[in-house]
C-alpha cells in the first residue's frame, strides 16, 4: 500500500503549480487571458553585441526583437508577448523622423484593444529625449515602459534580460496606467520627464534628480512613488497626426569666453528655436546674450536653461527675461527643453504661450 507523507505532498502541490498558472491564464475559449504586451524595438545596447568575450567594443543593434524576447523566457508568465522591429540603430543616431515615426507606431499599438501596453528597447545615449517625446506625443492612458541596458547582450552580467522582465512586470502592472511614459534601467522606475543619463558607463546611470524616481522593481515585484506633477499623454496639447517634420530648434553649451558666431550662423541657416545650457541658472556670456537678443528680434525662440545637471531656471534672476524677450526652461535640461520647445513651436511662436508650456509639461 502507498502511503503520501507530508514532504511528499508539500512537494506535489510545488509541481503542480506551473500547471495551475497555466490553467488559471488560459480561458474557456483557449485565449490567454495575460495581458498583451507589444514590443517595439528600436536598436541600442540592449541589442548589442562584441566580437569577442571582454571586449569593451560593440555594435548596437546586433540582435532584433525576437532575439531579446527568446532571451527572457519567462516574461511567458507576464504577458502574451508579441515584437515590432521599428528601426536598428544605436540611440546616439535617433533623430526627429525616427520619433515621428515611432510615436505614431506606439499610438496605432495602444489604440488597439488587444494590446494593453507597449515597451519601447531603446539605447541608453537619448532614452531622455525619446522617452520625453513620447510622454508629450502618446494618446493613451495604457503603459509605455522605454527599457535599455548598459552591457552588450553579450557581456558577462548582461543587464538587459533582467530589465526586459522588469520593464514587463511594470507594464503589465496596474498602477503603470496614467503614469505618463515611464523608463525601466537597473531596478529604477523612472518618469520620462524626470531622467537623464549621468554615468557614461554604469548601471546605476539614470537619475531623476529634480523629482526623484517614479518606483521600483524587485525581481519582478513592482513599488510605486508619488505620481508625476506635470502633464502627459492624453492631457498634452500635442499630436504627431499628420505630422512629418519638426521645426529645427538647436543647442548651445555655455562656456567661459563664449563667443557668439555660432549663434549668428544659427539663425542664418533659419532655426526656429535655440536653447542654451547655460552657465548656472542659465547664464552665458554678455555677447553671446547679444546674438540671442537680436535672433530673438528675427524671430527665433530662445530658451534658457542650465549645464548643471539639476535644479530650476528661473525668469528674471541675473537677466531680464521680460525685456529680452528669452523664455526659462525652469526644470527640464538643455536636451529636453529642445524636445518641448520643438513641440511648443507646432502650437505657437508667442513667446509667453511658449514659457506657459515650460510651466506646465
Ligand atoms: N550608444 C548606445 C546607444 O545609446 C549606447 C548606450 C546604450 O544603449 O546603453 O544606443
């Protein structure tokens, strides 16, 4: 006669609950009822590969978006999991056709009731901007989870399969909906608006140093912070419907002894906008206030704003913003106010609607 000890039991019930979960996901009609996670891969090192083992050298983009799922078998337990291979480049490479173009892929995916949110693969170098683009151009409340890595897919501790999982585990979560666009790297979960890349090589290089983090993960496990401040998504005044171009806006790094050819040359070639990462709260050199102030006076929009890192760029502190018709770029960095000036500049050239939107996105 057989008997069942107690061990034996506990170890019965063990093994028979990856059968369970199966049977708990799939419904009467054989569909899986996990939520439906697209991803939309763009490149970058997550996708990277070296040549040889150790090699401190890779080419971004080496493996396409099957490779990067297949390599994550268990996002199966997170999600009904299906890939779009949007372009293959190295972030450093993205530029403003590739965001239109990808902003309109995100919008057809999560207006589709059978996706419930999308993870965009992305090179570190420009997540920032690519992730605050989105957050102002992405018509949904569904989650859009941007993850990367810093190590080749290749590399002994390869971060990417780890982020993958986790960016899943995020998007798949039921407090991500309503968050605006959220960036997955190294455990962090972090508002598109709030991040910056601050480490040119480690793991732990995103930082969101104004507002801090959105949340974290844990292996999986998802902790929430406080919800972002300012507006995205479905509550922007932007849309890229329709839309194929974006009007030129460029930057200018603040430096001792700057000078103010550049600036000239700049407003020749017919920009639209020019931000400077200035010195401080955004201060530059009194020449180069002079180029702004007579590009301002040709019709180009000049934002302030600061190489520091961190912190606010206020109107009328050392200069008279008033007067010299510039706009404060107050809490975004150099990078990320080009990305709203750009946007700003489809809506208005008024110089108060512009510094409104500063205010406000
Ligand atoms: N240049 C690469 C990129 O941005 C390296 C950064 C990364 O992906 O971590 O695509």
């Amino acid at each position: 006669m057989s008997t069942t000890s107690p061990s034996s039991l506990v170890r019965s019930v063990i093994a028979a609950v990856p059968l369970l979960l199966q049977l708990v996901v799939v419904d009467a009609q054989g569909a899986s009822s996990l939520p439906k996670i697209r991803i939309l891969a763009t490149g970058g090192t997550i996708a990277g590969a070296q040549a040889k083992g150790q090699d401190a050298g890779y080419k971004a983009g080496s493996f396409n978006v099957d490779d990067l799922i297949n390599a994550v078998p268990t996002l199966k337990h997170l999600a009904v999991i299906t890939g779009e291979q949007v372009v293959d480049i190295g972030s450093q490479d993205m530029n403003n056709e590739v965001w239109l173009q990808l902003a309109k892929r995100v919008n057809a995916a999560l207006a589709q009731s059978d996706v419930d949110g999308v993870i965009i693969t992305h090179g570190t170098d420009t997540m920032e901007e690519t992730s605050y683009f989105l957050n102002l151009v992405t018509k949904s409340d569904k989650p859009v989870v941007m993850v990367g890595s810093m190590r080749p897919a290749t590399a002994i501790g390869a971060d990417g399969p780890a982020n993958l999982y986790n960016g899943v585990a995020v998007a798949t979560h039921p407090g991500a909906k309503g968050r605006g666009v959220l960036v997955l790297l190294n455990d962090e979960i972090h508002y598109a608006r709030e991040i910056t890349k601050t480490n040119s090589t480690q793991l732990d290089t995103f930082k969101s140093p104004n507002r801090g983090k959105a949340g974290m993960t844990n292996a999986g496990r998802v902790y929430w912070y406080d919800p972002l401040a300012a507006k995205h998504t479905s509550r922007t005044v932007f849309s890229v419907q329709g839309m194929d171009q974006l009007p030129r806006v460029e930057i200018f790094y603040a430096h001792a002894n700057m000078g103010r050819d550049f600036i000239d040359h700049a407003v020749k070639l017919g920009v639209k906008g020019i931000v400077i990462a200035g010195v401080g709260d955004g201060n530059m050199t009194r020449v180069a206030v002079d180029g702004l102030q007579e590009a301002v006076k040709k019709g180009v929009a000049v934002v302030r704003s600061s190489r520091t890192g961190s912190g606010i760029t206020d109107r009328n502190v050392e200069l008279n913003d008033d007067k010299l018709g510039f706009i404060a770029s107050i809490e975004l960095n150099a990078q990320m106010a080009r990305v709203l000036l750009m946007l700003g500049l489809t809506k208005t050239r008024d110089t108060d609607a512009l510094q409104k939107l500063f205010y406000e996105y």
